[in-house]
C-alpha cells in the first residue's frame, strides 16, 4: 500500500507571486533560501526550508509540499535541504517526481503528480552531508527506468559529521545504479566505488547510451591539488545484462582551473556539447577566476578510459586529458544554461555579484561582447542552476537567495532601428515589420509571414568574416569578406606579449601594419586579435599563427598556417612555470616597470585619477593603459594623463559595466606589464545607521552599514543652513563606514540633516541624521564606604540621544600635595528613570592614597574613536551633588 501524502497546500496567500509593478515576476520562499530547481512540463518546481513548491511557468503558487523526511511545517527539520529533484514521464503520460532530502541518512521519496502521492521513500540514496554533493539522473533502459546518482556519501579527513556516516562497506561508494521500482542498490545494476579521494560531483547527463558525471576532487577544494576536474562516463550494458558499467574518467583542463562550479548539456542536432564554468580556486576574485569551457560530448566519451580515482574490474587506460581553450574569462561566474537558437549557441550566465548575462557564439565557438539582461539590486550571487521556462522559452528563472525570477531572455526593444537589430545577431530578435520594431518572434503580428519578421539569417553581414594576410615582410594586413569602406581598424598581438596597434593604415576595404616590435617565441606561435568597423558593422576575430616567423620575417609563408581561435586563446601548452619562462624573462627586460596601481577598486562611474608608481616613466614614450574586461568585449586603451615623475604618472579611467578586469601599462610600442585585477564595482549603498544622532558638538562615532564602501571619496553631511560638510572617516572596511560627526555649532536645537556618499563628482543619498543638543549633566555622587572599592554615580538629564557605556570616559581628579591625580573608573551602564539618568561607574583602589575631596572634580569624555584624527571631543565637568 502506498505511503499516506505528505502534507499539502493549494493556495498560501502568505507568499507573492509577483514583484511590484515593473519588476520581473518573482516568487519568495519565506525565510529560506533557495536549495534546489527544476522545470517540469507544466512549471517549476523549487525547494527550500524543507519544503518543495511547484509553481505555474508566470510563477504563481500551484502546490505547497511537505515532505515525509521533514516535520510537519518548513523549516523544520533546520538544515534539511534539497539536493536532489529529477520529474520525469512514464508510459500514458504518467508525471512522477523523484526528490533527494539530506534528513534521515539521505532520503529519496517518489512522488506521483500531479496529486503529489507518495509511491515510496527510501533512505541513504543521496547523501546526507550539509555540503555533499548528489547529481542525478532518471534514464529509460529496455522498457525500465531507473535512476543513476552520484553522490558525497563520506567526506573522508575533510570531515566528520555525527549521525551521517555511511557504514564501512559503503564508505567508498560514489555512483549507483538503482531501479524505479524501489530504489534498492544493486551489485548487478551498477554500484561504483572510489580509490582513497573524496569526490565532488557537480551534475548528472545522459547522452545517447552513456551517462556523464562531471566531478573534482575535496583536495582540490581544498586548495591542496592542481589536478584537473574531471568527467566520469558510464556506458550501459546490453539488455540482457542489464545495468551499467564505468567505462573511466578523463580530465578537463580548462586553463589549469582545479573546480567545476556550473554545468550544462547542450544539444545541436546530432552533436552534444557540455558547458562548464570553471574555477581557479574558492574565494578567489582574479579577473581570470573563472571561465566556461565547452567540450564535445563524444570526445569525452572516446577519451574517457582511466581509473585514477575509480576501483575498475574492467581495463583501463592511462589518464588521458582533454585541453580546451576557455570560450569565455570573467572574474566571477557562477552559472551556466546553454541553448540553441536558429543553429547558434547562445549562453546564459550567472555571476557571484548578481548578474544575469548572456553570450551568443558563432560557428567557432567565438563569443560576442556578453550583454547583461538584469541586475539583482542585493548584488547576491546566482544559484548554480539557470532553467528556461518549459512552455515559453522565452523567458528563464533567475535564482537567488531565497526568490526566483522570471526574466526575459532578450532585450529586444532596446534596438531603435532595423540595421541595429539585425547587427547585434541575437537569435531572439528580430524587426517586426508591420511594427517597425525589433521584438521577439511571438510578439509580432504575421511573423510567420515572409516580410513579417527577419532575423539574423536575413542579415547582409550575416556571414562577415576577417581574413589575413602578409603582404610584406614584417607586415600583416586585415581585409572583411564583405567589401565596404573601412572606418576603423584595430590590430592586437595577445601573444607571446600583449600590444597594441594603433599605427594601422586604413586602405578601402582593409588595413595593414608593420611589426615592428614583434617577438616570437621557441615554439613559433603567435595569436593575433583584429577588430574592423564600417558604417554599418563591426566585427572582432582572434587568430593563431603556427610556422610563420619565416613568412612574417622573410616573406616565405608555404609552411605558415592561421586558423580563427577563441580569443582567451594562448600558445602555452602546459600549467606549470616553465611554459611562460621566457615570456616571464623578456619582461624584466622591459624599459619601464610597474610596481603598483592605486586604487583597484572603483566604481562603474570610473575615476579621475588613479596613480601607477614604478621606474623610468619620463624615459618612456607612447604610454598608454590597456583596459581588459570579459571575453568578447573591446578593450580600452587610455593615454598617460600626466606623467608626474620618474616614479609616477596617472590615468583617468571611464565610466564601465560592473566587473573585475586586467589592468597593464604599455608603453614605448612594447609589451604591456604583467595584468593586475581592477574591480569595477557599482556605486556604494546604505542599509542601515548606528546611531542615528549625535549631538550637536559633533565627534560622535557613526557606523553605516552597506556594500561598497571601499570606493567612496568621502561622506558628506547637508542642512538647509550651510554648505556641505565633510566629516573625518575612520578605519572601515567595503561594508561598513565610519565616521566622526562635524559640529553644528551653529544650530541651537535639534536638527535633521542629510548624510550623502561622494564618488567623483556624484553624490549619493543614504540617510538621515538627527542632531540634538549636547548632553547635559546635573551632578555626581562619589561612594567611598566600599573602600577600597569607589562607586561613583553620574546624574544626566534625560535625552533622545541613547549613549552607551562604550561611548564615554570617565575620571576623578584630586590634589596629592603639589601633585593632580586622576582615578579612571569602568562605566558599569548607563540606566533611565522619568527624572533623570544614571551613570553608574567603578573603580578599586590599589594604593593607601588619601583622598583630599575637597579637590575633587569628575569629568565625563567622549571616547576617542580614530588614530591621529585629532578629534577627542568635548569635557564636561560635573558638579558634587
């Protein structure tokens, strides 16, 4: 007999379905975030606080479940989480919903939908772990299904976690094979156990007859290992043997990145290709951290034969790696869906600072400068899993924190005219003609029609290429298939030194230009970035020379071959030290160096000055700085903007998108220095004041609360009265701000002023401040039968400006002869009666000292808060009661 269902809602009111007016439709999981996503044929279903809910394509509440692993309400049990949601269709239509939950060793329960009835539950099928992994998937094998998953059942030295251990026998199983009917495991089905190495695994895929589980090791997260992530393949067995087997695994190397952090299977006709986003290692912030590589899913499934981490029965090979050039750099993503669209690629990426981007790739696996389709306000990170909407494709879910979002896959209207449209190549949009606009395809009345909608494909430049040339010796020329009057020109060597061209010489339809400051190295390869605009297109290419030293050098061009690349391509071939040895050489060599460059972080309004300091900076000509950001977009390249010295000289930098970028210096037509992370952060915000008062003397310590505070020039305090002050900041980091208070000597009771972030010439509300007179203090009461315990009370009008103990000193003075003393005492509270309030302070005598009261006087000061600022504060003297 079937389980009894868990506990279920039709209709919370408690929870939105939309954002306010003009906001993406959203759905809020009330006090959780969001652990778990998935889309099923009829909506989506997202999990949190140890509850699922499958809500409507516009995300709209469908159904509230708790599941039998948790309590009776969300929430309960706390730090139960989903890691594991797979829906899938049986025979007549049949949907079912296999869901993991880390309560209770591991629990799976199988539910039947859309009544959420449950078939069975069984424990210790995912792991457990808080953060374990488990991926999965639901596969169809001679009339049966099944699931296979793969999972962090014991962590090894990286842990040890009560009450969530596997037994013995168990401790090294990573993937089993498991059926439908039960979810019992079975030798004969598949059960595949680890060699000494704790596993990660980041996704579960199915392509063809062969299962893909891309994974890394816990030493690699740890930061303890270079050894690349890896992908495990599994091959099914005939029929009649049933089950699968593992064929072996073989390494990704993604520009020596050690962990796998997103992934994506996407499907072009009969070719696969798997998506991942890469990562150097946690918590780093590099503008090269991260990158997405895409390898072809047949290649791994040839290559994949090695048992490094895996016990085998079967044969196996030595490890084998597959190399990809990144397709994308970017110093934080987070997020990978990718899709096609009219044959092309197109990837949608999620950022650790609240982006959503998109990337369109051509026929090389070239990706255009990505566009940012939307901003999280809260700049908080993305969750790994981005899913398209399941009945209209045209949208995507947006996750993160504890709300999803439903956000439009293109900006369609943003393209004013019919030739800026077509131009961008977004496989999304296209010019409406009965409209005269660019939209969706859905959105035009008779886009079916021949003249009613064009897209990319009817684009004259549709086709635009670069092709190359070497004219003369020591020249290399750019022409575009498509034959129109060039109107600028770019020529870019990114390797073996990064320089740039600006002397090009514009001819008709191409441009050319002399090497002249080139260098090859041992391995003669050279990788070249060309970037050509007309009137009505531009197009950028990267290319890498092999065998060409002869051909540039000395004109003999037989053996010299140059293909189109990615443009994060290199000629290095290895990760270790040695592969960039003489390029590493060469740079010492340089005329100039850089030492450092101050700030690296500003905000995307950019900065007036920012300050290089190195040597032989007046010896040098043609400085320039090269700006870099991600893969695809154009670089800027800023003149000196005064070179102060020999150790000197400054840049203005502009106005750009949020994220971090390469920074180097060029000059004298040579190699730029080696690349340093500039942060480009968006502009500084507040959440919260304390104290919101201060009293009118001024020196009180505020801290303000917010996010990027690392790029403000300074804080700005405005009345009515007077023009605007600025206060004198205290030591702080990029969430907190503190200040010292100006006077308002000028006010003679309470006042609300406004406090105002500057950032170059902009200035940003945050909030208000309210000023009320100084404290007033009436008279003291100093308790010395306790000696050599004193006790002294402070009595205080009563105020609105709420000060606490940490806020003030208090100390006696007294005459010993000729001699002042003073007695420094600990403020114990500070308390509040309808008359009047009491400082209460404390002090244990040490000495014999007499105390001559007649001399005695009691001051009450403001703590100084700030080293060397010159601020201490006003006294106030207190009279004897």
């Amino acid at each position: 007999m079937a389980a009894a269902p868990p506990a279920l809602s039709w209709a919370l009111p408690l929870l939105a379905a939309l954002a306010g007016a003009g906001g993406p439709q959203s759905f809020e999981l009330p006090g959780a975030p969001i652990d778990n996503i998935e889309v099923s044929s009829g909506g989506v279903l997202v999990a949190g606080g140890s509850c699922l809910y499958e809500l409507r394509p516009e995300l709209r509440l469908r159904h509230r479940v708790v599941p039998a692993a948790a309590g009776q309400v969300c929430g309960e049990p706390p730090g139960m989480r989903s890691n594991l949601l797979l829906p899938y269709v049986e025979a007549g239509g049949k949907g079912v919903l296999l869901a993991g939950w880390t309560q209770k060793d591991g629990t799976c329960e199988v539910w039947e939908q859309p009544a959420y009835r449950q078939r069975f539950n069984r424990s210790e099928v995912v792991s457990c772990l808080p953060d374990g992994s488990t991926a999965g998937v639901v596969f169809q094998l001679a009339g049966a299904w099944y699931l296979a998953v793969a999972a962090t059942y014991s962590t090894g030295s990286y842990g040890n976690y009560l009450g969530c251990e596997p037994s013995q026998s168990d401790k090294a199983t990573v993937i089993t094979v498991r059926s439908m009917n039960n979810l019992e495991s079975k030798e004969e089905l598949g059960i595949i156990k680890r060699k000494d190495e704790p596993l990660h695994f980041v996704d579960a895929l199915q392509w063809g007859d062969h299962l893909f589980f891309p994974y890394y090791t816990l030493k690699a997260r740890a930061g303890n290992s270079t050894e690349p992530p890896s992908m495990a393949v599994l091959r099914q067995l005939r029929p009649s043997e049933g089950g699968l087997t593992l064929q072996g695994h073989v390494y990704l190397d993604c520009g020596c990145r050690t962990l796998i952090v997103s992934s994506s299977l996407v499907r072009q006709g009969e070719r696969g290709w798997w998506v991942g986003v890469f990562l150097y290692k946690q918590d780093a912030k590099a503008w090269n951290a991260t990158a997405v590589c895409i390898f072809g899913m047949e290649e791994m499934k040839e290559q994949a034969c090695a048992s490094t981490h895996f016990v085998m029965n079967g044969n196996s090979c030595e490890a084998r790696s597959i190399k990809k050039l990144p397709t994308l750099i970017h110093s934080g993503l987070v997020a990978v869906y990718g899709t096609v669209v009219l044959n092309q690629i197109v990837l949608f990426l999620g950022t650790d600072d609240g982006q959503l981007l998109k990337a369109i790739l051509n026929e090389d696996m070239e990706s255009n400068c990505p566009e940012i389709l939307y901003e999280i306000k809260e700049e908080t990170s993305i969750f790994p899993k981005l899913r398209l909407d399941p009945v209209d494709n045209n949208y995507i879910y947006l996750s993160s924190a504890n709300k999803v979002r439903r956000i439009p896959v293109a900006n369609c209207s943003r393209y004013i005219s019919e030739q800026e449209c077509l131009s961008v190549k977004d496989p999304y949009c296209g010019w409406c003609s009965l409209t005269q606009r660019c939209t969706l395809k859905e959105n035009c009345t008779h886009s079916n029609s021949i003249k009613g909608w064009y897209n990319i494909s009817h684009a004259h430049d549709k086709d635009l290429k670069i092709h190359l040339s070497f004219p003369a010796r020591n020249q290399v020329a750019m022409s575009a298939s498509i034959s129109k009057i060039l109107t600028s020109c770019m020529i870019k060597i990114i390797t073996p030194a990064e320089i740039f061209y600006e002397n090009v010489v514009l001819k008709n339809s191409s441009c050319f230009c002399n090497l002249t400051t080139l260098v090859i190295t041992d391995n003669d390869c050279l990788v070249i970035e060309a970037s050509l605009s007309s009137s009505s297109w531009n197009i950028t290419q990267t290319f890498q020379l092999k065998n060409c030293l002869q051909c540039i050098h000395k004109g003999e061009c037989d053996s010299c071959k140059w293909t189109r690349v990615s443009p994060a391509t290199t000629c290095q071939d290895s990760c270790n030290a040695a592969a960039s040895k003489g390029i590493a050489t060469a740079q010492k060599t340089e005329h100039i160096s850089i030492h450092s460059i101050e700030p690296l972080w500003i905000s995307t309004l950019g900065k007036s000055e920012i300050t290089v300091k190195g040597e032989n900076f007046t010896h040098a000509s043609g400085i320039k700085l090269i700006l870099t950001g991600i893969t695809g977009c154009k670089p800027d390249i800023i003149k000196v903007r005064n070179v102060l010295n020999d150790t000197q000289m400054t840049f203005a930098l502009p106005p750009t998108r949020k994220e971090a970028k390469s920074i180097c210096i060029q000059a004298n037509g040579k190699k730029c220095s080696p690349p340093m992370t500039l942060h480009y952060v968006s502009p500084p915000s507040c959440l919260a004041i304390t104290p919101n008062t201060s009293w009118i003397s001024g020196g009180r310590k505020i801290t303000t609360i917010g996010r990027n505070f690392n790029v403000v020039d300074s804080v700005i305090i405005s009345d009515d009265q007077r023009s605007n002050l600025t206060v004198f900041r205290c030591p702080g980091n990029e969430s907190e701000y503190h200040y010292l208070t100006p006077s308002l000597s000028h006010a003679t009771e309470g006042k609300v002023v406004d406090m105002m972030l500057k950032v170059e010439t902009t200035f940003i509300p945050c909030v208000k401040l309210h000023y009320h007179p100084d404290p007033v203090f009436i008279n003291y009461q100093l308790h010395t039968e306790l000696d050599p315990d004193l006790e002294l009370k402070i009595y205080k009008e009563n105020d609105n400006l709420n000060i606490s103990k940490t806020e003030v000193e208090v100390y006696l003075s007294y005459m010993n002869g000729a001699q002042t003393k003073k007695i420094w005492f600990s403020v114990q509270n500070i308390t509040k009666k309808p008359d009047r309030s009491t400082i209460l302070c404390k002090f244990k005598r040490e000495g014999t000292d007499k105390i001559d009261f007649s001399t005695v006087k009691v001051f009450v000061s403001r703590i100084p808060f700030c080293c060397n600022s010159g601020v201490f504060g006003c006294l106030y003297k207190c009279s004897k009661m």
